[in-house]
C-alpha cells in the first residue's frame, strides 16, 4: 500500500471505530483525527458521563474506556503500519483479533471540562503482544488521566 | 450506630449509588444486595454495553467502571464500620472523599452473558489511602476480569 | 506423564528455580514446596534485603521480585499440567520462553519479619499469556503485599 | 532556600541514597545526577544481577527495584521543591515518610547491556500521594522498561 492507501484505509476505519462498537456509539467516543503517526480520540462532556454530580467531573469509567480504546487504535495504527503489503482480509482478520489483556489508569486531576481528548504512543509491537501508554487532557490541556495498557495482537 | 442503624443506613445508601452518580446510571449500575459485610454490584447486558458487536460481548470500559464502583462501594463499607459512631454530617463528607487514584484491570475472558456480578475485598484501609481487589463474573459463574485499585480516603 | 513422574519433575525444578536464575540466588529465594497443586516460595530476611534501616523492613524491591518470580513458577506449573504427555525437551523449551509482560504490586504493610512466603493462583492460561494474582505474607502470616502479573507462555 | 543551598542539599542527598538503603547498596545503585529538575539514577550490569543466565540478561526485579526507587526520588525532588523554605527537621521528616503505594512494571525489550539508566517525571504531587512515570534504558538508549508509581507523601 502506498501512502495514500494507507490514508484511504484510516479515512474509512474512522467510522468503523465510531459506529460499529455500540458502547463507543452510546458514549459518543469521535476520531478527531486519525493517520499513520497517530490517532487522536474526542468524547464531549454531557450529564450522563458524569460521576460526581456535585463535582460536575467525568466518571472514571468513561475515562478508562476512552483510553483503553485509544491504546487499541494505536496497537492497530502500528500493525497496520507493519502490515502495509498484506491483503485487505489479513488486516481485516488482525485488527478484529487485537484485545486488551490489562490496563493501569491513573486519575491525575479531576475531569472537568468541555471536551476531553486522547492521545499516546507505542511501547513495544511484538509478534503477540502491543504495549501503550496514553494520555487524557481536557479543553484547556491540562492532564486528567494516563493508561498503560497491554494488547494481544496478531 | 448499633447493628439496625447501620443495616438502614446502607439501606439508604442503596438508591443513592444509583441514582446519583449519572454515569452509573445511564449504564444500569445496580446494588444487588450491601450490607457491612460486602456487596454485590450488578449489571443486566443490553445492546449499548457491547464492545464486539460480531462476538456480542461486553465492552471493557463497561467492566472497567463496575468494577471500579466496586472497589470504591467497599471502601465505603469498611469505613462506614470504622466510623459506626461518627455523626452523619462527618459520614457523608467521608464518603463523598473518596476518590479513585489508580486502577489495574486484568481481562480474563470475554465477557459473555445474560448479567454480571461484581463483588470484592478490601485489602488496606489506611487513614489516608484503600485498596481493594475486585472480580466480575457472568451469569454462570464464570471469571470474566478481575481488578486492584487505591483510593483516597479521609 | 503419571503422578509420580509429575512429582520427580518438580522435584527437578526446585533446585533449578533457587541455582540457575543468578539473582534469586544471591537474595536467596527459596522453593518451600511446589507441587502440581501450587508453590510456596520463601526468602528469609537479613540486612542487605532492607529498604528502610530505621524501620528495619524489606525492600519493596525484594518484595516486586519474589512476587513476579511467584506468578511465573504457577505459571509454569500450569502449563506443565497441561503438556503432561508432551517431551521433556519441548517442556524445557516450553518454560525457557516464559517472561514478564506486566506486573502491578501492591505494597499493603511494612514487611516487618524473620521469614516471608509468597503464594498465588492462575487467572488465566491461554495459549499465549497467563495472569496470576499472588500474595506475600510474613512469618505471622499477616499479609505484606500482592501482586497481578501477565506472561508471555508458549 | 536559595539554588544554591538546594544544590548543596541535593548533593548531600547523593550518599544518602546510596548508602543508607542497605537493598540499594547491595545491588550498587548509584545518583549518576540528581538536582531540581530530575535524577539519573545508573546500575551497572553484573553476575548477580541477571535474570535469564543463557541470555545474560537484567532481572525483572532488579529493573522494578530501580525504577519503584527512581519515582521515589522524583516525588522527593518535587516535595522539596515546594517546602524550600522549611526546616532541615521538616524536609527529613517528609522525605522519611514516603512510600510506594501501588506499582505498574512493563518489561519492553530483554535488560541487555553493560549499564542501565532511569528517569521519570512527576505526573501529579498531592498532599497525600504523588504519581510518577519512569523508564530504563540500556547503555544504547535502548528503551528495556517502564514504571509507573503511586507513593504516600506527606
């Protein structure tokens, strides 16, 4: 696949991510942006992702699953990254195969905010296992919460 | 408080974990049964709270949350007994202290089933900081992911 | 393989456990017993394992190791439980291939003892990652800390 | 407290960590620099050390062992960073206090090399815990792990 394949390819998982998992669709998890070099994952504040009322902050369940979903895409960014030459079945048939196997969170300070995004990176891409570590940072930047996450893969 | 006080109260606790936090609400979140010597948290499937749509399973943010929930109902138990003599006022900005500091969840299997059950222990309770481990099983009985997280408390 | 050979086998295993791996042996972590039931694995406290001299406890990083080193041996006992037919030379291969992907520790009290036993119990055995939970208490038995650890198998 | 006299301080912390943390000392690790921006804290590879004998490779417990410590200083830099004008009594008094709480390892790459290097930085200090993320890497600038700690300050 050349490069713009390969921007083809992420154009179209971008609706995958965001329709075909029902919790994703339900919380309104977005894919800001998505390329080679990354991904960057949004979810807006509304009432029903708060966890503490008085507080008006996002519960930390909605953090660790927009992170552990953050982790997983970038698992795939960089399989696929590896993958380049590989039928559209393989791809298909390795990305559906990649699941978390156990996650840290931290919650560094409370979620409050207008908007949330989510970033991060790859540790390690072996042949079985893909290793993230991600970052969750309000509308204004500041950092609510990091994950570590490891991924079966391939 | 002596040992009806103490049943009433988590009696009353009871609408207040589901009711008031939005989040738990939204997904279902129930308190299956809570009393001073643990509790049950339960969770009924349904189509938003799937994460695989082609392999009907839950969705790891959904595990995450319940049994981030857990950890932290238990918590509360174990310092609603050390405080059986605290006023009311005292108690109830105990519990709205406590937070989530960092959470490991461990995915054991994939998360099949009609309903789920969290329940857990408490292996720590300092005066500054819980810790809790936790387990989430299906509607057989079967290990679907375990947990450990520190909370704040005081 | 029938009882009797599983029981030489891990007899074998002991003194392979406490001599090959260079740094159990010089902080002098010892199998108490191991079984295809399970293993105790022992070290017995002197000053160069201390962490705190003021408070005369154990090292959380002596604490860190003895509990990865624990899930690993559980680890390879359930793997060996389940290739009981198979060739000592793909049992050796099998074990040699075990590794650390992830661990979290949790640090519970100050390990105050003359001894330390650290146990634990599989969560999950697949074909390419196992999890463990594993505990270690002192010489009174009063829990010290524990440990969720992930490995590569296969 | 001036630069000056933090970087005095820091200097005399060096010998401190080294020598009066018996576990430390055993294992031979050094502050290859320490001062109000971070630590570089350095372990040289020997015999004892290894892990994996037909691999030459770092024990994961001696990898957890420097990165639990490498936070633990990080937390301090940052404690006293915002207690410069308390007394020598009041800094000695926190610093003593510190404690790790919970502690992610992931093990990326085999720990070959001649020497090993940590650092980190601060994600979050309380007044009640501090979270920090750290990392080795080999004498290549080979990324072998990386940590993340809760400790008790304060």
């Amino acid at each position: 696949m050349d490069t713009k394949a390969m921007e083809m390819m992420f154009e179209n998982l971008k609706p995958i991510y965001e329709k075909m998992i029902p919790f994703n669709k339900y919380l309104g998890i977005k894919i800001d942006s998505i390329s080679t070099n990354g991904v960057v994952v949004r979810i807006d504040m509304r009432d029903d992702l708060i966890g503490n009322f008085a507080k008006n902050i996002l519960h930390g369940g909605v953090i660790s699953t927009i992170l552990d979903f953050t982790g997983g895409v970038i698992a795939h960014i960089h399989e696929l990254n590896e993958m380049k030459n590989a039928s559209m079945d393989k791809l298909a048939k390795r990305l559906a195969n990649t699941g978390t196997i156990d996650m840290r969170i931290d919650y560094i300070r409370p979620g409050k905010g207008s908007y949330f995004l989510a970033t991060g990176h790859i540790l390690r891409l072996g042949q079985r296992v893909a290793v993230t570590r991600t970052e969750l940072v309000n509308d204004e930047g500041v950092l609510i919460a990091v994950g570590t996450s490891t991924y079966i893969v391939g």
